[in-house]
C-alpha cells in the first residue's frame, strides 16, 4: 500500500528525472562513484608501480590516458584519484552541513540575541578570504587529505547557516508549529521533527553545489602542493607533475583537467536540478 | 456554574518599530477583556478583521504572554501554573486554526500527525495510539484509510477536518477555534461547521468559536461577544446580541449580513470609513468616529461594558435611547 501512494519525494524524484541534464550528471557521479570504488577492478595497473621503460607513453590500447613520467598508468592514477575527489567533496560539505545546520537551527529558533551572537560569527568567518585562510592553516600543518577536509568543512559553513536561519524564520511563524506549541510539544520536538525537515531541501541544494566547490579547492591545493602529497594520486597534484612536460605529453594535464571539468559541472547541474525539482515554479528559468 | 476559563482584563501590547529616527510606538492588540467560558457552551468571539480576535486566542492558549491581565483555568491561573499542571492544561485546551494548508506540517503523514498528540502526552501504545487515529479519523468523516498519505493530498475541507482530529486526539475539554471556516468554500464550511456542532454534542466539549461572520455564530454559539479594537463592545446571549442588539457596532455588523426576505431587512447602519489604527486608538469610544449616533460625549469618555437587560451587557452611552426606547 505504501508504495500506491504519491508522496512528495516521489513527486520531488519525477521532476528531477524530467530534467535531461540534471540526470546526466547524476549518471556520471555515479558511474565516477563506481568507478572508484572498484578501481582495482577497473584497471590492471597499480596507481603507484614505476615502470621505467614505459614513461611518458601517449594514450593507447593499453594505456588509455597514456603514462606519465615515472611510466605509471595516468587513467589509473585518474580513477584512484576520483577517491580522493569524492571522499574530499563529501566529508568536506557534511562537516559544512551539520556546523551550518545546527547554527542556523540555534539563529533562527531562538532568535534575540542568540542569533545575534551566532550571526555576527558568520559575518565574521565571512571577512576571511577562505583560500588563503586555508592556506595559512595547511602551511603550519602537515599536508593532509584529512586536514584538508576538515578545514574546508570549517571554512564553508556560513552560507548553510544563513539558509538554514531564513527557512527557521519563516517556519517557525507556520500554524502546525504553532499547533504544535498549543499540544506542548517540547522545543527539540519542534525543532528536530517540524522546523527541520521542511527547512533541509534549499540545505540539499547548497551542498550539492559545495561539494562541487569542496572539489575544485583540494584539487587547487593538491596543484600547489600543500594538499595530498605524491605518490598518492590525487587530481591536482597529477595536474602540476603534468605542467611540466605539457608541450610534449599532453595526456597528463588533458585527462585529469577534465576529470576535473566533468565532476564539477556534473555536481552543479544536480544541484540545479534538484533546486528546480523542489520548486516547480522555477523550472522555466 | 463555576466558569471552565475566566480572562480577566486581559491586554496585549506590541512594540512597533517605525525607521531608525521614528519614536517608537504601542500597537493595543488587546485592550482589557474580560471573558467567561462555562462548560459545555460556545462562546462566539466576532469582530472585524484587526480587531484583535486572534490575539486573544493566542493568548488563552498560552501561545503569548500577556502583557497584563490573567487567564484562569478551572481555578488555576496559567502565568502561576507548575510544569504538571501546564502540561495538563496543554491537554485539555485545544485548537484550531484558520488556514488548513499552513496547519498540517507537509512532511508528516496523517497517521504521524494525529498520533503526535498522543506521543507528546505518553497516550497509549504504539498499537493504541494507532487505534486511536483510524477512530478519530472516522470521527471526522474521513477514512482510516488515509491514514498513511499527505496532508497535500487532501481537499481544503480535509484537510480542515485532519486538524479537528488533532485536537480531538487528546480528549480535550475545550477547543479554542480561530475562524475554522473562513478560509474554506461557502458549501465546505457548512459541513465542517456541522462536523463541529456533532463533536461538541457527543462529546460535551466547550468552544471558543473566533469568527468574522455572525452567520456562521448564529448556527453554533450559544453567547456571543463582539469586539471592537481590542475591547469587547457587547456580550449576551445568541438570541439576544444577534436579534437586539444594544451597540450600535454590533446592529452595523448584523445590517452587513444580507437577507433574502425583503421584510426582513431592516435600515441599513453603516459602519463609516475604517477600522482605525490600534496604535492610535481614537479618544472616547473606540467606536465614535464610525457611529452613525455618535454624540460629544462619545468623543470624550469612554462607556464601560454594563448591563443593560439580564444577560446583556454593551460599551455604549446611549444604548437604552437608542436599541430600548423606541419601539423598533
């Protein structure tokens, strides 16, 4: 019987499968998803094994991205790299999602000067150029993927919090919360199994975006070094052995750069779509 | 009979802020009222949109403090209530609310919504409360079978009928109703306020009924309180305020209701002009710049609420000149 009846996820999951791009992109984070996973299935080489007759090879039947300068498989070392792309763009936007969410929740909920104290905070950790904060913070650490994630996450909060707060305010003055109050629901009643679930949606958009954003930063820091360290491949840091033999072998920066490309874009089109899934009203836009 | 909830000189004041340089300003919501709810009767709350009805309701349900005034329930004041006994009054007062597409929270299903009540007042079992829901959803006409979809897959007047089950579902003694009706069609609110009249047989409740239509208190009430910019302007029985009443606010409300018998209708009173600014309450009697009787004196002192026949009781200097004398 339950499955008879139209609920709002399935609505919501009709419209998102309607929009040709938007399914697209979640097909290739998919398929990138698998693809990492299973990558020693995927790929008879190991990511790191040099082999010195083999170096600098243009793509091939064997080689399909060719190898690179120590002779290793670039499509191999491009597939384990997705692991770090995905496991950084993850951890990254859910450390984001749970400090912005329960900030947002405190902001909004409480209000007075709970949400003055709480917001002047995000105006704040707003001023700070985040690259370079991140940066700063990498330089007196060691470089790490697990630093990074965690400072990404630390650094990209603010936008979840503010959404977060304007859905609370508009929530909080909607009959059924007040229907609620009238029954004596606690507040953690109210805010956990009323105020929060309808507030999460605009939540699901941002980060879907973000871990587009969270991609594009541990990529940059790992092409400037201080982000995964070799031999562990990582996008970026197979981008900037790649700059230096770019006019010869041009496979090292083209494949990984468009790992890159296509991860990006694939998570904003998801996020778009389901931005427009979850409010009909913009779909023509 | 000793009252089920008594407000005594109840008033709400909110703060207004104008621009940055404005001095600030009072908004009177409520401006002293004084009610008497006895068991088992409907008290019918009307007034024009503004006049503060819905703040009074928010008020008797502990949704706001007031700024003074108290609310006494079955002897217990609320402001001095412990948390035992506020927990109890959450139970037994009750409410239902005006727009039932903002009542009913989207992401739960009907089953979770009636069924929270109970949760929230550790009422039966998982398999009572259950129970519990397919009853009071038959109870309101709907079927059991509903139980596990959306609220947004229900009519307006479904959806008014899902929240008088939630405040049914914990038995309580008095629901507190802010226009139920008025957001539904003229041929759902004729049910819905049928659905109400049965509860309130069957099961002996009290009612508050908060409206703007006097038809619609004319079915179900059985007193009525008109009010005016936050003051109560006239109370008596339903016969009585509905059929004479003895302010001329409250005969310019019912002259507003049309009739179809062309006897029937009586001289038109015209309330002038508007509601005016409860942040700037006119001098005298509230009601003086729209009375069509209005004389000095009602620019000057405000009348206090007064009997005027057994039973009624009106804010106005000259209701017996007006409403008693002539023969009308």
């Amino acid at each position: 019987m339950r499955d008879q009846v139209s609920s709002p996820y399935r609505e919501f999951w009709q419209r998102f499968a309607s929009n040709r791009f938007a399914t697209a992109g979640l097909v290739v984070i998919a398929v990138l998803f698998l693809l990492s996973v299973a990558a020693g299935l995927v790929t008879p080489y190991s990511p790191d094994t040099i082999d010195a007759w083999h170096v600098l090879l243009p793509p091939s039947g064997s080689h399909w991205f060719g190898t690179d300068e120590l002779g290793r498989d670039v499509f191999t070392r491009v597939v384990y790299g997705a692991r770090v792309s995905l496991k950084v763009g993850f951890v990254a936007v859910g450390i984001a999602v749970v400090i912005g969410t329960v900030i947002g929740l405190f902001a909004g909920f409480y209000g007075g000067w709970v949400d003055s104290v709480l917001m002047r905070l995000v105006d704040i950790m707003l001023c700070f150029p985040t690259f370079f904060l991140i940066l700063a913070v990498i330089a007196m650490l060691e470089p790490s993927i697990w630093y990074i994630m965690v400072i990404i996450g630390l650094t990209g909060w603010m936008g979840v919090a503010r959404l977060v707060r304007a859905e609370v305010l508009s929530l909080k003055s909607r009959d059924f919360i007040l229907a609620a109050r009238v029954l004596g629901a606690s507040d953690s009643r109210i805010i956990f199994r009323h105020i929060l679930p309808n507030a999460l949606s605009p939540v699901l958009v941002s980060a879907t975006l973000g871990v587009a954003g969270a991609i594009l930063t541990e990529s940059a820091l790992s092409f400037l070094g201080i982000g995964v360290q070799p031999p562990t491949p990582s996008w970026g840091n197979i981008l900037t052995s790649g700059k230096d033999y770019i006019e010869f072998a041009w496979w090292l920066s083209l494949f990984p750069g468009v790992a890159i490309l296509v991860t990006v874009l694939s998570y904003n089109l998801v996020g778009e779509g389901i931005r427009d899934a979850l409010d009909p009203r913009r779909q023509q836009g | 009979m000793t009252p089920l909830l008594t407000a005594e000189n109840l008033v709400k004041q909110y703060p207004v802020r104008g621009g940055m340089f404005a001095e600030k300003r009072i908004l009177t919501a409520v401006a002293g009222v004084d009610l008497e709810l006895y068991p088992g009767e409907t008290l019918g709350l009307a007034g024009e949109s503004g006049c503060g009805k819905s703040t009074v309701a928010r008020l008797l349900t502990g949704l706001t403090p007031p700024t003074s005034g108290n609310i006494r329930y079955a002897g217990r004041e609320l402001a001095q209530m412990s948390r035992a006994e506020l927990a109890q009054y959450r139970k037994e007062v009750q409410m239902v609310f005006q727009d039932p597409f903002s009542s009913l929270n989207p992401r739960m299903r009907v089953a979770e919504i009636l069924g929270e009540p109970l949760e929230i007042h550790r009422i039966g079992s998982a398999a009572e409360r259950r129970e519990r829901v397919a009853e009071l959803l038959r109870r309101v006409g709907l079927s059991p079978e509903h139980m596990m979809r959306f609220p947004h897959e229900f009519s307006g007047g479904q959806r008014q009928r899902i929240g008088i089950a939630r405040a049914l579902a914990v038995s309580p003694k008095l629901i507190i109703a802010d226009e139920p009706v008025s957001a539904l069609d003229l041929s759902i609110q004729a049910q819905i306020i049928n659905l109400l009249q049965e509860v309130k047989k069957d099961l002996g409740l009290s009612f508050l009924f908060i409206t703007h239509d006097l038809s619609v208190l004319r079915h179900l009430s059985d007193r009525v309180a008109i009010m005016y910019l936050g003051r109560i302007v006239e109370t008596g029985s339903r016969d009585q305020v509905l059929s004479r009443p003895l302010h001329p606010y409250t005969e310019a409300l019912l002259s507003a209701i049309p009739s179809i018998d062309p006897k029937k209708r009586t001289r038109h009173v015209i309330a002038k002009g508007e509601l005016p600014s409860p942040v700037a309450p006119p001098s005298g009697c509230p009601f003086h710049p729209r009375c069509p009787y209005a004389r000095p004196v009602c620019s000057e002192k405000r009348p206090e609420l007064q009997g005027k026949v057994p039973g009624q009781r009106a804010a106005c200097h000259f209701s017996e000149e007006i409403f008693l004398s002539e023969a009308k």
